[in-house]
C-alpha cells in the first residue's frame, strides 16, 4: 500500500543549517557521552525523554541524536556531510517527524498538543517503515504541551514501540507528564550552563569582553536565550525577580510590589522559575562567602539578598522554588506562584 507523505516538521527557513553533530553543541559533555556510548552499542532507550529549563539545547540535541540514526555513516554521531545529514541540517528528512504546538487559522498557537495530533502525526506513521532511513524518528516538544488524552493514547506506543520507531520528548516541565509517561521513558536532565562553558559562544557571537558580564548574566546558562536574542539582549525580568528577592514580601512592601507582581504574572511562568534559580545560586554562594557565579553585575543586590534572607531563608525560598514545576503543571495562577516564591520569611 502506497504511504501518504505529509510534512516531517515544520516548513524550515529557506537557508535552515541547523547544528546535527554532537560537537556542535554547548556543553553537557556527560550527557553526549551516554549517548555517543548507547548509539555506538546500538542499545539507545527507544524514549528518551531530555528535561531542562528553557533554552539549554535540549532541542538542539534531540535533532543531533536523530541525525545520528539516520547518518550514513555515524561516527561519534552524525557525520555531518551524507545525504541524509544534509537533509536533517535542512531540517527536511521525511523520516524525522516534529511534533508540536500547532498554529490556528488566525494565527495564534494552541496552547495543547490534542490527541488528534497523536493519532495523526504519530500513530499513523508508526504504522508503516520509514520512508528511506532505517528508523522513525518522532520528536514531542513541548512535550508538557500534551494534555492528557494525548499523552493516553501516546501510551500504547511507548510501551511496544515498532523496532524502527524512536521517541524523544523534550520538556522544561516533566510535572506535568503523567507517571505512566515518564516511566517509560529514559530521562537526562540538562541544566544550565556554567559560565566557562558559555565562552565559546561568547567568542562565536562577538560579545566584547566588557558586555560578558551582563550577556551571562541576560542567559542564565541558557545558550538559547542569547542565541535568539537581539544584540542589546535587554531583559528587565531578572532586575524585577532580583528586586523580589531582595526586598521580599510582607504586608509592609506588598503595596508597592504589586505593580510588578502584575507585570511579571503575564511572562513565561518556567522562564521566571529558571532566572530565579540563577539567582538563587548566587545569592547562596555570596551568602557562603563565595564571589557570584553568573550574575556577577548585580553582586550588591545579591549581597542585600543574602543578607535579608540569609542562608536558611534562601533555603525556602529554593524549597518553594523546587515545587513551582507541579503547581505550574496544576496551572496555578502565575501570580500567586510569585507570591508564595518570594513570601518573607
């Protein structure tokens, strides 16, 4: 039976290059080496499930592990010049299929990814081989995106998947996947950069050495965020977040603070959470007597922190942090998840 073609991802830009090879990415050398290891046994997880905030490369490598099953001739990787490589950089391979949130005629995204788009974009050509590579490589992002009904009758799949089929779900919200999800699926966790690993690309962008202070401090360890930034790379979000932090709320400030508590409430609630982490590190660290590692530029505001919060202050506020992916995934008001974040004490 002859095999309907339908698009493998989205329409990529005309002169697309995307990064396919492993030293291409920034960083997260443990985590290439499992899987340079796991594809050169031919014993890679048939899901992968790659977590992490916004922004680390999670995509980027998810691109480079199917790069790697369709190259021709693989070799700690993908090897960047076959044809199926050429393809996967034109983001083009027929057998490499990109599931996600969807665009409505009116142009504005949905905010799910629907069982109907599982069944079509995944069950349906699970049911036939690959076109011309020797696995079907399915690519779920974000995957915290599937409600539900989706992720139910993504099951079935993941638990016998065909021998040529692939899955690798990507998420900065692992909470919101179901148990049954995640269990069946090998995880690896990508966090955020250190910033000796932020200089190659630092060097590949240009960032005159006086800028790097504040372009580190801009990405949080997040290559993607300078990446996809402008070249004044200005974000007031971490200056709103610092201020949060080191003034606090109570009853005596909450008047003054509501303001900004409206005007963050309407940002990406895990972006916040993963700038706040940053924050956090360097707060504990001069708190520890130890120089900031990131946001080095905003080393007073930081010690004002420390000192108001103090270590065991920081502390809870690091416990209330670390509960913001279930209560995101409970769709809590963004709001009051600032509220309670950033309570004193």
């Amino acid at each position: 039976m002859a095999r309907k073609r339908s698009s493998p991802e989205p329409t990529p830009p005309a002169e697309a290059d995307y990064p396919i090879r492993f030293d291409e990415l920034h960083g997260h050398a443990a985590q290439v080496r499992f899987l340079v290891k796991a594809l050169d046994r031919g014993v890679l997880p048939q899901t992968l499930l790659f977590m992490g905030p916004r922004g680390v490369g999670k995509a980027t490598l998810a691109r480079m592990v199917a790069a790697a099953l369709q190259c021709d001739a693989p070799a700690q990787g993908a090897c960047g010049h076959c044809g199926p490589c050429r393809k996967m950089r034109r983001g083009i391979h027929p057998d490499v299929r990109w599931v996600g949130l969807e665009t409505r005629d009116g142009g504005a995204k949905r905010t799910q990814i629907v069982v109907d788009q599982i069944r079509e974009q995944v069950l349906a050509p699970l049911s036939l081989p690959p076109y011309e590579g020797r696995r079907l490589v399915v690519l779920i992002d974000p995957a915290d995106a599937l409600n539900p009904n989706a992720q139910n009758a993504l099951l079935k799949s993941l638990e016998e998947p065909p021998a040529f089929g692939q899955f690798i779900l990507v998420t900065s919200n692992p909470a919101a996947l179901l148990p049954t999800v995640r269990s069946r699926s090998h995880a690896l966790t990508l966090g955020p950069l250190p910033p000796e690993e932020m200089v190659p690309l630092l060097d590949r962008l240009s960032v005159p050495p006086a800028d790097r202070p504040s372009a580190l401090a801009f990405a949080c360890g997040a290559p993607g965020r300078l990446l996809s930034a402008g070249p004044d790379r200005k974000d007031d979000r971490r200056d709103l977040l610092l201020r949060l932090l080191e003034e606090g709320l109570d009853a005596s400030v909450y008047p003054d603070l509501a303001p900004l508590l409206e005007r963050l409430a309407k940002e990406d609630a895990g972006e916040l959470c993963a700038l706040t982490a940053g924050l956090l590190r360097d707060a504990l660290r001069i708190a520890h007597g130890r120089p900031a590692l990131v946001n080095a530029d905003a080393g007073p505001l930081l010690e004002r922190a420390a000192t108001l919060r103090g270590v065991s202050g920081l502390q809870r506020v690091a416990e209330r942090l670390a509960e913001a992916p279930q209560h995101l995934a409970r769709n809590v008001n963004p709001r009051l998840l600032l509220e309670r974040l950033f309570l004193v004490p």
